[in-house]
C-alpha cells in the first residue's frame, strides 16, 4: 500500500496482517507478535493495576490510539501502547483518542528497544499523554516512570524491586511478580 492513510482509512483496515500493525506519518508500520513472556508480563501488570485504578479510569492491553497529530483528511498517527490507562468510556469500539489517555506502557520486547525509548517516546509526548511508563523485562525487572512537561518527558530513574506512584493514581507495582 503505497498511499498515505488517514487514521479513519486506517480504522476501516481492521487487522490487516499478522502481528499488529500501527500508523505513522499515514504509513502502516508492521511490528511481529510479541513473545509469551513479554504477554505474561503485560497480563500480570494489567492484574495489579486493575485493582488499584480510580473508578473514573480502565487498563486495556494493546488497544490503538489516535494520537490526534494530525487533521482528518491528513495523513495520520496511531500507536498500539501494551498497555493503556483511559478514561472509562461508554462507548464500544473505536480508537482511544490520545486526550482520554492518563498512562501509556510499553514493556520492551528484543525487537522494540529503539522505537519504545525513542520514537514512541517522542509520539506520546507531542500527542500530550501525560505518563508513560517504560517496562523492561531483562534481569532486573524494572519500570522507567516518564512524566510530561511542556511537550517533552522527564525520566525518574528506573525502579526495581517494588514501584510506588503518586501520580497518575497511587499503585504499587510489584516487579517480580511481572516475570513469575
């Protein structure tokens, strides 16, 4: 497909080949399926999550979010964070615009260090995604929180063992219980 896409045209594709696919500059980017272990771990984070999230908020795993950088009709941006943390919504289906998005995780996968740390990173901050948080799974298991201010994010120092946010909501997360 040689065409530019907008994010509706992009939309209507539905799945469009193995593995996942998102949308950068109108141009669809094919990413291969993540392995079982990084799965797992993206499971065991949305349970310890789920249960400490404010009522006003949800987790989703790998759902696609307009990053709103772009008009309609304009060749568009959509990012397929691992997880998500929105605005509970009422209505089903769509995409998850980047203004309903309070936290987006990426857990890094041996084929996703640059993208995760660089170009999503980047992405994220210009759509206005307030947290972001940088799982990586190499021994030891630890969480790079980023928090966004004035268009770019600034990076705590990555946390091992157990992580305590205030903010976007208070949580714990428990690192080790990621890869068990």
């Amino acid at each position: 497909m040689t065409e530019l896409l907008t994010v509706a045209q992009y939309a209507a594709l539905g799945e469009v080949e193995a593995g996942y696919t998102e949308l950068v500059e109108g141009r669809l980017i094919r990413s291969p399926k993540a392995l079982a272990d990084h799965n797992f771990a993206c499971g065991n984070l949305i349970m310890q999550l789920a249960g400490q999230l404010p009522e006003d908020l949800q987790v989703t795993y790998a759902v696609d979010v307009d990053l709103e950088l772009a008009p309609p009709g304009k060749p568009g941006f959509v990012r397929r964070p691992d997880l998500v943390v929105s605005r509970r919504r009422t209505a089903e289906g769509g995409l998850v615009r980047a203004g309903e998005v309070v936290l987006a995780v990426e857990v890094l996968s041996f084929n996703s260090h640059y993208t995760d740390r660089r170009a999503k990173r980047l992405d994220y901050a210009e759509a206005g995604i307030p947290f972001y948080w940088i799982v990586d799974l190499d021994e030891p298991v630890s969480l790079t929180p980023l928090r966004l201010t004035e268009r770019r994010y600034q990076e705590a120092s990555a946390e091992t063992g157990v992580y305590e946010a205030v903010e976007p909501f208070p949580c714990r997360i428990q690192m080790d219980r990621l890869t068990e």
